[in-house]
C-alpha cells in the first residue's frame, strides 16, 4: 500500500486566525521538532487562508508531540484543532489539479447541468399537477356546496318539513 490512512509525519491545523501565516505557523511548531513543509492553503478568491493549514515534521514522534501539545491550543486567540491529516485526494490522484487540464471535468459538468435542468423540469411538472389537483377539488367542494345549499332551500319550502321541525322543538 503506497499511501497509509493517515500521514503520520504531517498534522492538520484547523482554526487558525486570519493573521497567522506559514512563518507563525512554522514557529509555533518548531519546539516540537524539525519540520520539513508548512502550508496554508488560500482562498482563490480572497487570496486569504482557509483558516486550517498543514505542518509536516521530519520525524512521525515530533509530530505526535505536536499533536499532543498543540490540539486545544490557543494561538492569536484562536483555539487549534490539530490532527493527524488525511491523505489529499484531489481529483486527478496523487498528481493533483496541476496534472489536469482546465477543461477536464466539463463533460461531467454539463451532465451536472443537464441533470439539473431536468430535475427543475420534472419539480416544475408535478407543481403544475398538484395545482391543478387542488383546483379541481376546489371546484368539487365548491359544487357540493351549491347543492348543500339547493337541498336546504327546498327543505325550506317544503311544508310537512316545517311541520315536523315545530314538532321536533316542541317535543324538546
């Protein structure tokens, strides 16, 4: 197996403030040992950390001393959260996005869009459907009612219903 489940040499440092940079990042670790590699990954639109950043020692133990001491930290105010970090899988394998051209993923793109717009076209259809069955039971419930209503005036009209009404209030 080339690459084991947790990279044993670099940890995970999330929670990390918006001034801290590599060089911090690198300082704050060094008492730990010698490290070899501290990234902070940017934002491609704010060209700012994500607020997490990677530090790989030289050593597995100085990492897990880092760890150790690190996790619950607190560094420009912030709290760390330090862990082993998990292998990158990045789309394109160990070589990463660099590896891929721009347009590799376009196909799967537009399948995604197509995918979309026919979804968007069947919830479209079924609340046409449900409107108009609620419509339609509207205008039943409204017909049942008219003929409520024509029943009660023939009642009304009807003089032995009268009759028997005066009789039924007299006899309570």
């Amino acid at each position: 197996m080339a690459q084991e489940a947790v990279q044993k040499n670099t940890l995970y440092v999330g929670g990390l403030a918006e001034e801290v940079n590599e060089a911090i990042l690198h300082a704050a670790f060094i008492p730990f040992g010698d490290i070899k590699d501290v990234k902070t990954p940017l934002d491609q639109a704010t060209q700012k950390h994500r607020s997490f950043g990677f530090v790989t020692f030289l050593e597995k133990e100085d990492a897990a001393a880092a760890m150790d001491n690190m996790d619950g930290a607190e560094l420009y105010g912030r709290v760390l959260t330090v862990n082993y970090a998990l292998p990158e899988r990045i789309k394109g394998g160990e070589q990463g996005w660099a590896a891929q051209p721009i347009w590799a993923d376009a196909d799967t793109w537009f399948e995604r869009q197509q995918q979309e717009e026919e979804m968007q076209r069947i919830q479209a259809e079924n609340q046409a459907a449900m409107r108009a069955a609620e419509e339609l039971h509207r205008k039943k419930m409204a017909e049942e009612r008219e003929g409520e209503k024509e029943d009660e005036a023939e009642i009304k009209d009807d003089p032995m219903v009268r009759a028997e009404a005066e009789v039924l209030k007299q006899s309570n």
